[in-house]
C-alpha cells in the first residue's frame, strides 16, 4: 500500500509517516517509480507507536516494541526490551508521583504557614462530607450564592445600604 492509504488507515498524517521513517521506526520500500510502499503489517506497527506515544512514552520508548513486532510476536511487549521499558517507566512515574507528594506537602506548609486557621483537605473527592476543600476551622460552609467568596474563606459582607 502506498502511503496515503497507510495513513488513512492508520489514523496519522502523512508527515507522521515520513517522521517514523526518518527516525527509523518504520521502514519504508520504494517502489520502481521512487513511491513508497508499506505492507499490511505497517498498520499494526504504527498503531503500536500511537498507543505507546499516547501513553506517555517517547519515540526512543517505542524501539523495542517496534522491533518486537517486526521479529514476528503479536504482541509489541512480548519481548523482555519491551518488558525493560514498561519496568524502567513505571519507575520514572513512580518518582514523579513521590516528587509530587513532595511538592504537596511543601505547599500545604507554606499554606498552613499563610493561613493558620485554615483547615487544608483533599479537594475534588468524596471522602470528605462536605466535598473538601479550604476553609477555616470551625467555620460553617456558605451555600453558594451571594457571599460565597473564595469557598467561605472570607465571610460575606453585610449590605447595609437601603434599597431606592
């Protein structure tokens, strides 16, 4: 198949291609009018590199799984490289995620510091009864509305002016 039909069937653009190809991914045979011709296994090949790409691998990531599946295994990890790089990922976001604890409690400290009567809790989940969040302690929660301002944090002001 030429590229354009690769493409098309394979969700990418052409440039996509001829980048793969460039950087050695995806090999390209050349017909006797200088086109480039792809076999059915490209397909595979290339959704292969999307996945990985989409799950946060590099290009260089996608090597052993690209070799993988053009030793012949229906399976891009099915080789131990591949195997190797899902290990040293899962490593390289496991650091991220103790960096960002790390992070977190750096935060919640130059907080705690900047407001000492505010309570910090886990925003956004439901182990909390009231939905989380920043407030003072022993503060009720406001409805929202008017007042609301900074998610009770600062008490609403009385409208003392008289209407027209």
């Amino acid at each position: 198949m030429r590229i354009g039909e690769l493409a098309a069937r394979a969700g990418v653009s052409t440039r996509t291609l001829r980048y793969y190809e460039q950087q050695g991914l995806l090999p390209a045979r050349r017909a006797a009018n200088g086109y480039r011709q792809y076999e059915e296994s490209d397909v595979r090949l290339v959704a292969e590199i999307r996945s990985l790409l989409a799950a946060g691998f590099t290009l260089d990531d996608t090597r052993p799984f690209v070799d993988c599946l053009r030793a012949g295994h229906r399976d891009g990890a099915a080789c131990p490289e591949s195997v190797a790089v899902y290990q040293r990922k899962l490593a390289e976001i496991d650091g991220d995620i103790r960096a960002l604890i790390r992070r977190r409690a750096d935060i919640s400290d130059q907080m705690a510091r900047a407001c000492p009567g505010c309570l910090l809790t886990r925003e956004g989940t439901n182990d909390q009864p009231d939905g989380g969040g920043l407030r003072r302690s022993r503060a009720p929660r406001r409805e929202a509305g008017t007042g609301r301002i900074l998610g009770g944090l600062v008490p609403a002001m009385q409208d003392d002016r008289t209407d027209p």
